[in-house]
C-alpha cells in the first residue's frame, strides 16, 4: 500500500507526494462514516474485481462534510487475487 496527498488549497499535481504517515483528527460521526465508506468500498472491490477503478469519500459520504478530507482508495495495480 502506497498513500499519497498534497497540502490544503494547493492544486494537486501528477498524484501529490508519497506519504509515510497520516494523522486524521477525528470524531465518532467521521468514524462512523468512514467504516460505511471503506464497508461499501470493499463491497464495490469484491462485485467488480478487476473493473474497480477509484471511488471519493466525498462522492459517497451522505453526511460529508466540507471539513472532512476527501479519501480516494484507488486499486492497487499489483493486488493478487481476491482479499479474504
């Protein structure tokens, strides 16, 4: 797995910089969110196999709020098979 992302208000350019860590402030409403996102996530990943593309937070959160970073899980070209 490979993160990657850019500094608030600045224009993402060819995919950001890879990241080593992340630091997410949260609250149980962004949890709660989050777990539904990456549920449906793999549930996409799963019924698509090699289809799935990338998905946005933003796109599928019904409670998003501008405030939240907008997560984009991509595959991962290399995946072998199907996750357990």
């Amino acid at each position: 797995m490979r993160m990657f992302g850019h500094r608030k208000g600045e224009e993402q350019v060819d995919g950001g910089i890879e990241l080593e860590d992340v630091v997410i402030e949260v609250d149980e409403a962004f949890l709660v969110a989050l777990r539904d996102f990456a549920q449906d996530t793999l549930d996409d990943m799963r019924r698509l196999g090699p289809n799935y593309d990338h998905v946005h937070f933003q796109d599928r959160c019904p409670v998003w709020k501008d405030t939240w970073p907008d997560i984009i899980l991509i595959r991962k070209d290399d995946a072998p098979g199907e996750i357990a």
